[in-house]
C-alpha cells in the first residue's frame, strides 16, 4: 500500500471534527419536536428498525462498528467473494428456469442472454422422456443444464447423461448439477428418499465429469415456508452438513464431497439483507468446510423471491425482481434465476421471460454492476449486517444439531414450527401494513384487467408449506371478485369527507387504499342513498371530528348505514362503530366488513 504525504489537502480539513455524541444529540432535538424527549443512545435507539431473527439496524454506522477480518475476495472467509476476480469476467450466469418441454423456448432464451439452464424434470415439471426434445439444437458443451428432479433425479441424471454421450460431449465440457436433493424433496413433499442414489452420482461425477456436480443444497423450501434469513442459513448449513457426512461415508473424500455442492438462496427486494445473507452465507460454509478439512468455497445460486410475488398488479414483480437481482450481484452470487413477473399466475409468456433474462442483462451491461469486486465490501452497515446475520445463522445451525440435525428437524416437525412462527409474526405485520405491498396492501387498483396466464404444472407438496405475501389480501379479493360475477358491482363503502379538501384529503386517501385492498370499491361522490353503499366511513381532521362526527354518523345512520367507521385513532365519538388508522390490523377489518356485507 502506498502512504501518500501530508500535502495539506486532506478532506474537511477546514471543519471541526464531529463527534457521534453530537449527532446524537441533533437526532434528540428532531424527535423532541415530534413529541418524544429521549438522549443520547435512546435517541439513536428510537430511529432503529427491528428485522426478524432479533436483529437491529441502526440509522447510523461508522468504523468504530468492528467486524472480523472479511479477507479478500476469493480467500477464506470467501465474505468478499468466492473468486479473486468476483463476476468481473463476464458477469453472473444468467440462469433461466424451464418447467415445460419447449425446445424453442430454451432456445430463445439461449439465443438471447441466458447462460445455463434449469430444468424442471418429473414431479411439478415436464416428463424424464422429453429430456432431449428439451434440450433440442443445445449445445451441451457450451451451456451448463441443472435439474431438479425430486423423486425422479436418478433416472433423469442418467437420461442427461447419456446425452452427452449420444451427442458426442467430452466428459470434461459437461458442465452443470444433476440436482440430487434428498433433504429439499423431504420438506417439499413430506417423504423421504434413499441417499445412496445420490451418492452414486456423486461418485460418478467426482471420477468421471470434473464440471458436473451432483447435488444441490436447496434453501428455498425454508424460504417459500416463510423462514427469515437467518434460518434459511442455517437449514443451508444444516443440510450442507448433513450431506458431507452422507458422502464421506460413502467413500469421497472430504474435497470431493464439498466439490459436489451448490447452494441455492432467495433473493427479496430488501437489497441490503439479501447482500448480507449472500455474503455470510460464505463465511459460514467456509468455517464448515475448515472444521472438516475440506475447501471453502461456496457456489451459490440465487433465486428471486416468489415468497414476494404478487398476482394482482404483477407488472410491480419487475420491480421487485430488479432489485432482488441487483442485491444477488452485489452480493456475490454465481449463477442468478430471475423468476418472470407473472411467475406466481401460471406459465410465463414471452414477453415476461425476456424481461427477467434481461433483467441481469442490463444489469451487467448497461449498469456495469459487475464491473466491481465485492461493490458491498467497506460499507460499515453491510460488514455488520453480514457479522450479526452470520451470528443468527449458526445459532439456528447449532440448534438444528443438537435437535439431531436437518432430517430430524423435518421429520419432527420443530424445524417446521420453527418457521411458521416466524412467518406468523411476518404475517402480523403484512396484516397491519407494517411491510406494504405495493398493488395489493398500497396503492390497489380494482379497475385493472387481471392477467392471465396458463396454468403450471402442479408443484409437489405434502412438506413444508409454500406462503406468498400477498395470500391474505388475495383471499380478500378473491370475495370480491366472486360478489362482483355474481352481482356485476363490487361490494361499496362510501367515504364521507367532512370540511374543505385541506382537512380530509389525507385520511380520505388513506381510507380509500385501505377499502381497495379488501376489494371493496370507496364512492366519494353525490350522497350516501345514491352510493349503493351499506356503510360509511368519515374522513377529516381531528378538529372537524371534535365538530361534526357525531351528527354526521347520526345522519348515516338514519340514511341507512349499517356500521360507521372513523379514518383516525380510537377516540369516543357518538354513533361511530369502528377506527381504521396507520397500523390496524386491515385484514381483521376487510374481512368484518365484507362478511357484514354477505360477501362470501
């Protein structure tokens, strides 16, 4: 490193140095005008934002916030990285997925941007025999194939390779994952598999194929049933770990075991968890592997989140989908499926699939996001994200251990009460709006045509359950919609505004989104006996409330309002039944209301 001289031009040399004590103090004047009289570390407490796994962000981080030594990237802990030279190359390998037999869609595909592909055989995919009509007019030796097979791996591992053979692809050029999963198929389905079968491959691909891998460490389940972060690691680990010693005892050696593993992780729209997920992902596989005697390296292949994908206002998922794939390359990964906007509806169209493959393209190409190894490393915030989430990770590693490992928390069901607890909380907020869903818990748009699209062959099931963000407010539309077939008129509230437009806009809004995403249609036009409404909610300002809520509820009610709600905090107002305000529980209230109002 090269120590430049003092030249007297250091930054802000002119200005006094600032003390954290001082920031703190600036941030207890701010909150004493909104109300609350907290100092110095209660101040900077007050601004925190709790995340799942008893984690904590803080609004502020600076170098006296210490982690261990990161390295460097492509050196053990890999926290920077699994190669020295990071995606820099060529970028990440666009990975796209095929559920269905479609020649010319692998080909598209291929011909426009993808890199590898991930085929969907058997079980929730296309058959073993199509194999080939699949990989119709592929070039084997330059486009890695991963499967995921389920019950089905051995034959269509064995369907893929004699494939190379067929069509004269050197052992060495095969590149990919034959996607043995034992433990993923168990939480998927809820039965168990022989290991021998995938110790098999793995034999054959440690003596006989040096690119292919044999089995995938599949956190998606863990995911998709609602896990946090920290225990999506550490059923990774648990299942990495479970797998190393399936292996070993069947023969390889600890180097060949690890060569036989790629990780597959969920990328969501918080770009910075996923950054941190990614990258203590690393650093715990690399401890694994040093206590076992084995390399470090980790391949991670990140998946976008269908957990948040939503069916209503898909085009939203593109959005999402962008940033998850943004925080997937800064993070590290390898490879990166983005999942189609309209993944969560049934079989993407052509245009949803050149969206998500270009999705990475623009990413590397335009934004030059691979450009920069580790574009994360330095950051204070991401370094101590990384260390406390690492922390959150290997504690719930060490307790799916003691409880007797991976397949024993399945077959227990603990691993399984574990997550449901977790996404209980999760769903707490999402109800409250505490984690809004832009199109369906904000901003819903009734009007919208739904998209359509045919239907997916069916995924297995009979594990782990599968939940999506959106589940309880698409319940809810889903009555609306069937009150609208049956009726030709979505089910109404009318939206009282009381004084000028100044004193009842803001909970007028309010209210309107909050009724659009339960399906029920706000009318704020002419009177309450022309809305064809059967309740009615008041939206003003506190002071018009003090004024004017009792006699207009009256009033309501006398015109045939059946319950009054009030847009504001619980007070005592005559004549008002119910509050809806910033952090109610809106599922709660949308499905009283539509059951007063005999939607089924």
């Amino acid at each position: 490193m090269t120590v430049l001289p003092d030249d007297g031009l250091s930054t802000a040399a002119e200005f006094p140095a600032a003390t954290h004590e001082q920031w703190q103090r600036l941030v207890a004047g701010v909150l004493r005008k909104s109300g609350r009289d907290v100092t110095g570390a209660a101040a900077e407490d007050a601004l925190a934002t709790a995340l799942e796994d008893g984690l904590r962000t803080r609004p502020l981080y600076t170098a006296h916030d210490t982690v261990p030594e990161t390295g460097f990237p492509g050196f053990s802990p890999f926290v920077r990285g699994s190669r020295p030279e990071g995606n820099t190359a060529d970028g990440w390998d666009v990975r796209q997925r095929h559920a269905t037999a479609s020649g010319d869609l692998v080909l598209a595909d291929l011909e426009n941007g993808v890199t590898s592909l991930w085929l969907v055989v058997g079980e929730g995919g296309f058959p073993v025999a199509a194999l080939g009509r699949a990989l119709e007019g592929v070039y084997l030796d330059l486009a890695p194939v991963v499967l995921e097979a389920g019950r089905d791996t051995e034959e269509a591992a064995g369907a893929l390779l004699r494939l190379y053979e067929e069509r004269g692809v050197a052992r060495a050029a095969a590149r990919g994952n034959l996607g043995a999963d034992p433990l993923g198929h168990e939480a998927r389905t809820g039965r168990q598999l022989d290991f021998a079968p995938a110790a098999g491959l793995a034999r054959r691909c440690a003596e006989g194929y040096p690119g292919l891998r044999a089995l995938t460490v599949d956190a998606l389940p863990y995911h998709e049933a609602g896990g946090s972060a920290a225990q999506e690691l550490g059923a990774s680990l648990a299942t990495g770990v479970a797998y190393l010693r399936e292996l070993t005892a069947a023969g390889l050696s600890v180097e060949q075991a690890c060569a036989q593993l790629e990780f597959r992780y969920a990328a969501t729209a918080d770009q910075f968890l996923t950054v941190a997920k990614l990258r203590a992902a690393r650093r715990l596989w690399a401890r694994v592997a040093e206590v076992s005697g084995g390399p470090g390296r980790q391949v991670q292949h990140v998946v976008t989140s269908p957990v948040m994908m939503s069916r209503r206002d898909p085009w939203v998922n593109m959005l999402r989908t962008t940033v998850a794939t943004l925080a997937a390359g800064v993070g590290g990964a390898d490879s990166v499926t983005v999942l189609p906007f309209d993944h969560a509806l049934g079989l993407p169209d052509a245009f949803a699939r050149r969206i998500a493959r270009n999705t990475s393209t623009i990413l590397v190409e335009e934004s030059h996001l691979a450009r920069v190894i580790d574009p994360a490393g330095g950051s204070w915030y991401v370094e101590r994200l990384t260390d406390e989430l690492a922390h959150a990770g290997w504690e719930f590693f060490q307790w799916l251990e003691q409880i007797g490992g991976q397949a024993a928390g399945l077959r227990s069901g603990r691993l399984g009460e574990r997550l449901a607890q977790t996404w209980q909380a999760r769903s707490a907020k999402l109800a409250k709006r505490r984690e809004p869903i832009t199109g369906v818990s904000e901003f819903p748009h009734l009007a919208e045509k739904p998209v359509e699209r045919a239907s997916a062959p069916g995924v297995p099931s009979g594990g782990l359950p599968r939940v999506l963000r959106d589940e309880a407010y698409e319940a809810l539309r889903a009555r609306s919609d069937t009150y609208l077939a049956a009726t030709g008129a979505r089910p109404r509230i009318f939206l009282a505004a009381l004084g000028p437009a100044a004193a009842h806009t803001a909970r007028l809004t309010f209210a309107a989104n909050l009724f659009q995403a339960g399906g029920i249609e706000p009318v704020t036009q002419g009177t309450f006996e022309e809305s064809g409404a059967t309740e009615a909610c008041l939206c003003s300002s506190d002071t018009l409330y003090e004024e004017q809520a009792a006699d207009t509820a009256r009033t309501l009610k006398t015109a045939g309002a059946r319950h009054v709600f009030l847009a504001g905090r619980p007070g005592h107002h005559s004549g008002v039944d119910s509050y809806v305000f910033a952090g109610c529980d809106a599922v709660a209230v949308l499905s009283a209301t539509l059951d007063r109002m005999g939607v089924s």
